[in-house]
C-alpha cells in the first residue's frame, strides 16, 4: 500500500525537511530568503516567540470548534493561503494546485497576479473560496480589466499589495543569480510606485468586491484605509522581503487593531509556522493569518497533498492549544490569554522547527 502523506509527514518539520530536499538551492533560498540583511524576516519570528501564554484550566474543553469566518464565509480554520509570486516554482500547476487544496481542506486561497497558471486557469482548476491579488502594471484602465476578470471568475475580493513602490535587493536571490519566472517578463513598475491614496478612493468610488490593502504597517496608515472605507486591513511585511530593518508583523499588529477599531477586519502575516503562531494572532485580535512559505513548503514537499497535510497539521496543532488554554472556540480567544515574554532561541525563518535539523529526527 502506497504511503499516504498522513503517514509520511507527522510533524511539520518533515515537511519542510521535504520541501528543503526537493528544491534546487535558487529555488530553496528565494523561498526562505529576505531582504538585504534580512533583520525584518528574522523580527517576524522573533515578535512571534515574543508572546507567551497564560492558560486557564478545569474548563470544559470536550468540544473545540477551531472554524472561523472570513468576509462572511466560513472557513476551516482562521488561516489563508497568501499571495507567492511564482509559486509555480514549487510544484507543478502553481496557483492551480494550491486552489484544488483550498477547496480540499476548506481555507480561501489569494492568488498573486505574478504566478501561473493566471487568474481564469486557477478559477477554474478548484471551486474554493479565492481573492485575487493585483500588482499595478498599468493604469487605471488596465486595473478595472482586473477588476472585471477577477469578478467574472468568481472572486471574493480584490488585493492591492502597497509595500512594493520599489522593489527590495534580495541577496539570496542575487547571490544565487536565480531570477523569478515573472522577472523576465514584467514591466511597468512605475505604475506600482505611482500607487497613492487617490487610487484607493477610485477604486472604491468605481468598484463594488471587497477591497483589501495588504502590507500595512503602522496605525497611521491603517487609519487611513478605513478612513477610505477598505474592507480588509492586511498587516504584512512582506515576508521580510521588502523593507529591511522593520518591525515583526505581530509587534506591528496591536496597533493597527486599535486604530482600525473594528471598522474593517484586520489580517496578519509573516513568519507564521505553527498552530500555537496563528492562536496568538486570533487571540490579539487579528481575524485571520496568512501562510506564505508554510504553503509553499507543503507544495513542495507532496504537492496538492502537501499543502493539505500542512493545514491538517495546522489544525491539529490549533486545537492542542486552544484546550490547553481552555477555550472552546476562537471567540473565546483575547488579549487575557497572552503575554510578553523573552524568546527563548535566537529567531530565523525556521527557527519555529528546532529539529529540522537534529539527527534522528
């Protein structure tokens, strides 16, 4: 009998210890890689094991609900797949293979404007809950085309990424000289850098999908979108791989939460790998969590099964922790049930799986 990843894969470590053997280093290191020295990607990390908790026992926890909701759909558990320029690079079918395991396991999928197989091929490969996201390239002409296309093939909503005015020096890359598919044939930058508030204010003065702003990262700017009524408020630093030298996602998060003061829904990610990663965020007030390189590294390391085992694991890991809290549901979840603490291992972008590399394991 075939191994099935269920029995191939017990632990995240392995799949990412998979997704490392399977990838030629170009790949591999883009995947993992940050900006210059790359301080911000290690700061996700490190706001991360920031946190500790405070759990409450001789709760009744017979019964846990890990399910959440997301502009009004439900979803399996409160986590995304985030947007990956290339994701074609880590299994065949890209965006296509991580929509059949969206729809699978029950979690929305956004889908970058810079990976294969396209916004219409990736609609129609999996009837799963998806949000395109668009990278300016154009005017506003050319936007609104995304906009009708992205409506017509049944997206939920529609993602600006506005912490990409220039794009960042990405030494892995650079020193790899490993050049993404979408590198080589893209243009129009200006336009992205062109990017301000009045084309916040006409999209929402033209178009009628939920409007969502990914890489915020202070109130101030959070303020703003809901200020022009954005429905979605994304904190994201891009993985580390934009600014150098910036603040982990989840330092950023409280106060962006409070300057949103519930009029949009707020979302996070940057260095999420664990279960315990995403109850942390939900209990500080973020409604959902993005995975990028956790995605990734399941596709990698078995494909559309990959990716389902990474969230099943996921789940798993989600549910252990909100009974050791004593929580039945995420919306038990608040601010009482974490803390400041001082990290205990020196944070990098793997560091969430200290066997990964220990004999044995």
């Amino acid at each position: 009998m075939a191994t099935t990843p269920a029995h191939q894969f017990q632990t995240l470590h392995e799949i990412v210890r998979a997704a490392r053997n399977n990838l030629a280093p170009g790949p591999w290191d883009y995947l993992i890689g940050g900006a210059e020295t790359e301080t911000t990607l290690r700061r996700n990390r490190q706001a991360l094991d920031s946190i500790a908790f405070r759990p409450r026992v001789l709760r009744d926890v017979s019964k846990i609900d890990a399910t959440s909701t997301l502009l009004g759909r439900p979803v399996r558990i409160p986590v995304m797949l985030a947007p990956i320029g290339s994701i074609e690079t880590f299994a065949e079918g890209g965006g296509a293979t991580a929509a059949k395991a969206s729809a699978e396991f029950g979690v929305p999928q956004m889908l970058s404007s810079v990976c294969n197989p396209g916004l219409e091929a990736v609609a129609a490969a999996a009837d799963n809950f998806r949000i395109f996201q668009l990278y300016v390239r154009g005017d506003d002409a050319w936007v609104d085309d995304w906009v009708k296309r992205a409506r017509d093939h049944g997206y939920a909503a529609f993602c600006l990424t506005v912490d990409t005015a220039v794009y960042s020096r990405r030494e892995r890359d650079l020193a790899r000289r490993f050049v993404k598919p979408w590198r080589t044939r893209a243009g129009g930058f200006e336009f992205q850098a062109g990017l301000n508030w009045g084309h916040v204010k006409r999209f929402k003065d033209t178009h009628d999908l939920p409007l969502i702003l990914k890489g915020i990262a202070t109130a101030e700017d959070a303020e703003l979108a809901c200020e022009h009524g954005v429905e979605v408020v994304y904190v994201s630093n891009h993985g580390g791989r934009q600014l150098d030298h910036g603040r982990g996602t989840l330092e950023v998060l409280p106060e962006v939460l409070a300057a949103v003061n519930g009029r949009a829904t707020v979302m996070v990610d940057g260095g999420f790998m664990r279960g315990t990663d995403v109850v942390k965020a939900i209990a500080l007030g973020a409604q959902c969590v993005g995975l990028g390189r956790l995605a990734c590294c399941g596709l990698a390391a078995a494909g559309q099964a990959g990716l389902v085992r990474v969230l099943e694991l996921l789940e798993e890991e989600i549910r252990i922790a909100m009974g050791l809290l004593g929580v039945k549901s995420l919306a038990a979840l608040d601010r009482a049930y974490v803390r400041p603490a001082t990290p205990v291992n020196p944070a990098h972008v793997t560091s969430a799986f200290p066997l990964l590399d220990e004999e044995g394991y």
